[in-house]
C-alpha cells in the first residue's frame, strides 16, 4: 500500500518482462503485487540515493539534537570511510 504513485506489476508479469520492470523503476517507483497485495518495490538509484539522504539527514538530526556527536574529525574520517566504501 503504497503513498505514492507508482506503476504496478503482478509478480508473474515483473518475472516474464524484467527488462522492462527495470526500465519502468528508472521513471518512478514499481509495485509488484501478488495475488492482489504488494511483496516489493523497485526504485531506480536516485531514488534510492534520495532515501539514503533523507534517512541519514534524519540520523544527523537525532544526533544534533541528543548532542551525542562524534566530533569535528571524528565524524570527517567516518563520512569519508562511506564516501570510498566499496559496495
């Protein structure tokens, strides 16, 4: 039950036509649905950098707020470890 506008898939269409599910995350979020209920979304790669921006920013938030930070040099050397992280 998605918020947003989203396209549809059935799970047996998103396994039949994957090219094309994948084609369709790139423009907006997928749902695919099973026996009438969503299983899962596809989100394209800058939506999903959205949300990990959003979440983190929320994260930072929290933190300024507890004042439970880690420092100036502390929190540089930890952003820079997720900049050259490799997936």
């Amino acid at each position: 039950m998605s918020k947003l506008e989203t396209q549809v898939f059935d799970a047996s269409e998103a396994k039949n036509n994957f090219g094309r599910l994948i084609d369709a995350a790139q423009r907006r979020p997928v749902t695919i649905k099973r026996r009438g209920r969503s299983v899962a979304f596809v989100i394209s790669p800058a939506d999903m950098e959205t949300i990990e921006d959003f979440y983190l920013g929320l994260r930072a938030t929290k933190i300024m707020r507890t004042s439970k930070s880690l420092g100036v040099k502390a929190s540089e050397k930890y952003l820079k470890g997720l900049l050259h992280a490799k997936d």
